[in-house]
C-alpha cells in the first residue's frame, strides 16, 4: 500500500511455550488513527510489543517507512521515529515529571525546543514539572506517558490502551489530547473502550486468538452488530 | 522521618564516647574512625551501583578489589624504581605518583568489569541466586590468577615517606595518610552525586534502573549503560583496593573477600542505591569500629553487625532507603 507507515505480514511471535502471535497482519496508514480491537488475552499488547521489538518476531515481515524492522533491537526501531505508550504507562515514578520528560528525549536540544507545544497540550503536566512522577494521578501519569512519545520528532504512536482504570472524566480529557495529536502524527491505538474507539478511530483491525480475523473503516464496524458480538463482546 | 534524622543518630553516635573517654583520645580516635570508614566507603561504592543501583549481588566485587590493590602496587613498585618517589619528601610530587597509580588500578579495575558483566553477569540479570554462584565463581578464578601473576604470598606495598608519620595539629596526632583517604573519599562521594544527579547520563541510569525496557524503548542501549555502571563501580573497587594496600602497607590475593563484608552491611545500612546512604553508614562503622576498639577491644568486630541489626530493625529499607 503506497500510503502505509506500517506493516504487518503474517508476524508470529513466542512469549515462553506459548505461541502468542499467530499470523498478525494489518497495515497502518499515515495521518490516519488505526485502532487494533480483540477481546483480553488476543495478543493486542504483544503485537504492540513485537513491533518495538520488546518480543522478538518468530516469523512474518514486519515493515517500517518500507524498511524492516523485525529483528531489531528496541531502541534502534524507536529511533527511527516511533513513540510507544505501554500499558499501564511505564512512567519512572522515582524521577520528576522534568526527568520523565527528558530521559525520553533521543536529541536534548530539539526535545527542549519541542518541549512548551508539548506542555500546551497538557497544562497539568506544565503546573507539575518538579513533582515526582510517583505522586501523579493516574490520569496525569497517562497524559506523562504520552507527553513522553511527542518530545521526539516521532511520526508514529504505538498506544495501548490509554483509558484503562481512569475515570469517565479523565478518559473524556485523554480523548481530546488524542484528538488534538491526530493532526500531527500517524496513531496505532490499542483501546478497550469501544466509544474512545469510536470517537478516535479511522481504522480498524479485529484480532482474535493471535490472528487478523477482521479489517475495515471504523464506521463500518460500529454497525456491525454481528461482529462485534462475536469479537468483543460489546 | 525527615532526611536529616539518620545525620543526626550518627552524630550521637559518634558524639557518646566522648562521656567515656577524654577529648583528646576521641579525637585521634574519630579521625581514625573517618578515614577506616572512608576507606570501607571507597570499596562500598562501587557495590552501590552495582547492587545497591543494578541489583546484582556481585560477590567479585571484592577479587575486583584485589586486583585493583595488585595493579597499584605494581604501579607503584615500577614507578619507584624508575624515580625512586618513595624518598621525596614533596607531597604534591607524591600525591600526583599516587594519582598516577590511581589511574591505573581504576583502569585494569574498568576493564575487568567490562568483561565480566559482558561475560557472565549479563545471562543471570535478573536472577539472584546465579548472581550469586557465577560471581563467587569468578572471584576463585580471579583471586587464582593473582596467585599465578604474583605469587601467593604477601607483598609489601611501598609507602611514601611524604605519607607516613603523621601532623600534629593543635596538640592532636593525626596520622597523614588516613587525612588523604578522607579527601579521596569525599572526591569520590561528590563525583557520583554529579554524575548521578546533574548528567544526563546519570538520569538515564536512574531510569533504566527503574525500569530498563522503558528505558530501551524510549531509544537508550540500556546494555551499554548497564556495562559503563558496571565497569565505574569496578574501577571504584580498584581505588578502593590500592588504598586499601596503601593503609595496610600490604597486599594479599584474599584482601578483597576480607572487606567485602563490610562493604554490604555499608550498602544495607545506608539503604541499597544510595551513595549518601553509603557513606554515612561506611563513617558510623568505620566511627564505631575506632571507639568501641579502645573502650572494649573484643566487641569491636561484633558492634557492626549488632549496628546493622538495630538499624534494621528501627528502619528496614536502611538509613536513606527509599520505598523501592
């Protein structure tokens, strides 16, 4: 696909005996939102995983900007201008908000400089800089976590499921913040909650049991009733 | 507790022997304490990084020691028989010598760390009781290679004429190189807090010790850092060791397992990974050790285990441990 940013084809991959991935396959289109659904357990995290190379590939091609990536060590594929979000943040809750911030930074100076638009996005983060990052809520250490992927010149975000244990309210606040990064940069989202799914995504993919089972436009699928059934439950 | 409570217990402690004793022998006796316990500090802090920081439980930590006290002393015994600098009475030729020796044990200290951590450190990370088996493992081969290096016997570490005797200062008699030691232990103790504090790579350290596949992909080899920590808290060990040689005027293949016990209370006492935790729980047993040798010699030894019991006990986490 000539406007893809990334590809699956067939990616398998093993976490100890358990073969997690078995055929994942989808392509993530630039400037758009892709959203990767599939019930608990149907290997969502670890495709996120396996692209940043955090689990090696055990088969399958993974392609980045039309380049491989599979194989390579973690912080080689993120320099090539992937932010990854994990689940539960993995924010550094011993250092400052500031540190958070700058140990994601791969080039000081232009991190700096990208620094206050980043702020702008998060104000509360903006108030909290000297904190440590340990005392934030959890809806302040996932707007951190997200923060922490924009202070590089990434253009694609890995995002895994961002809403998961935040108050309505807070997920209405996050919503907005993706929102307003969807004009910048290309977004993988792993989401749970069908309607953050909804109001963000251009795109989606269905795994199930380790597999593409589904693909197609976002607002094919919430019609879908069937489908949804099937896969998610909702 | 506030930051500044354990400053204050070992102030106390060292302060209540003054009601058993008169000022002057406290004196001598405290600044003997200080610089035993700056040694004890020297060789605790590189077993800061490496298992109060990394969480490895590096028993070759102290066979680094050896090797570093071994490399100085043959720097030192080379650098003598080309300048015979042992004679001079200057200080400042005789501290830039040592400072050359210095280097040196810091360096072999350096790269044996490196292919240690490359070799079998990085396998077990993660996984104690192999830390445990594979380090005492290496610290047998390392301490046979100094025997075959350099025999197994003793060897008589050169000691400056500058450096011994003592000063007098105000009627109290302190010994010079014990002043030296506390100077290099406070360079040292002040160069890691930068490092650690103020550098960008210290705060990635910090990070990757926090979570190391965070801090890969946030784009940092955090392989490479792991070995760079390795190999500074090694070189440290070195320093430690030819200080160590020059203190007690001799070096022995099994020096480094000698101290290396000190060297972990020092690290749980102070709380693991912090160097301030370090080197005030290095000064209260090295302080500890003087004073309780002169009221009562034969608990000397037994006073730094009861000292980590109690501290233990009142504050599990260590004097400057955090929640960790």
């Amino acid at each position: 696909m000539p406007d893809a940013l990334l590809e699956l084809e067939d990616v398998h991959a093993d976490i100890g005996r358990h073969h997690v991935l078995q055929g994942v396959s989808l392509v993530v289109r630039r400037d758009r939102v892709t959203v990767l659904l599939g019930r608990n357990g149907a290997g969502k995290t670890t495709t996120m995983r396996t692209i940043v190379g955090l689990v090696p590939p055990a088969g399958g091609v993974i392609r980045y900007d039309g380049q491989p990536i599979g194989g390579r060590r973690p912080h080689e594929i993120v320099r090539r201008g992937i932010g990854y979000v994990p689940e539960g943040q993995g924010i550094f809750a011993t250092l400052t908000v500031d540190e958070n911030l700058r140990v994601a930074m791969h080039d000081p100076a232009a991190g700096a400089a990208r620094l206050p638009a980043v702020l702008d996005l998060f104000p509360d983060l903006a108030r909290l800089r000297a904190a440590r990052a340990g005392a934030l809520s959890g809806g302040q250490k996932q707007m951190l976590a997200i923060a922490r992927a924009l202070v590089n010149d990434n253009r694609l975000l890995l995002v895994d499921e961002p809403s998961k244990g935040l108050a309505p309210i807070v997920v209405d606040h996050l919503v907005a913040a993706l929102a307003a990064m969807k004009a910048r940069v290309t977004v993988l989202l792993v989401e749970q909650n069908f309607a953050m799914a909804q109001a963000l995504g251009d795109d989606f993919y269905l795994i199930d049991d380790g597999r593409t089972v589904a693909r197609g436009a976002m607002s094919d699928l919430a019609r879908d009733e069937a489908l949804k059934r099937r896969y998610l439950g909702v | 507790m506030s930051r500044l409570a354990p400053w204050a217990v070992a102030a106390a402690l060292a302060l209540a022997p003054l009601a058993l004793m008169d000022l002057h022998t406290w004196v001598t006796l405290t600044v003997a304490g200080l610089a035993m316990g700056m040694l004890i500090f020297l060789v605790a802090a590189g077993l800061t990084l490496i298992f109060g920081l990394m969480d490895v439980l590096n028993f070759a930590h102290g066979a680094l020691f050896s090797w570093g006290a071994y490399a100085g002393f043959t720097a030192l015994v080379l650098l003598n028989r080309a300048w015979a600098w042992a004679e001079t009475p200057s200080l400042a030729v005789t501290v830039a010598l040592l400072a050359l020796a210095a280097a040196v044990a810091m360096a072999v200290g350096a790269a044996l760390g490196v292919v240690v951590e490359r070799v079998i450190v990085r396998p077990v990370y993660g996984q104690h009781l192999f830390q445990i088996l594979i380090t005492l493992g290496a610290t047998i081969v390392l301490e046979e290679l100094l025997r075959i290096v350099w025999g197994p016997n003793d060897q008589v570490m050169p000691v400056p004429l500058a450096l011994q005797g003592s000063w007098e200062i105000l009627d109290v008699i302190v010994l010079r190189f014990p002043v030296i030691a506390i100077g290099v232990g406070l360079l040292v103790y002040g160069a890691m807090q930068l490092l650690l504090a103020r550098t960008r790579v210290g705060l990635i350290v910090r990070a990757g010790v926090e979570n190391g596949e965070m801090v890969q992909v946030l784009g940092h080899d955090v392989l490479r850092y792991f070995t760079g920590v390795f190999a500074a808290g090694s070189a440290l060990a070195a320093l430690g060791g030819v200080m160590w040689g020059m203190f007690s005027q001799s070096v022995r293949p099994t020096m480094g397992a000698e101290q290396l016990i000190f060297a972990f209370i020092v690290v749980i006492i102070g709380g693991l990974g912090s160097v301030t935790g370090s080197l005030l729980g290095a000064l209260v047993v090295g302080l500890s050790y003087n004073h309780v040798a002169f009221l009562l010699p034969k608990a000397a030894i037994g006073v730094n285990m009861a000292l980590m019991v109690v501290i233990l006990l009142i504050r599990p986490t260590g004097l400057f441990g955090g929640a960790r």
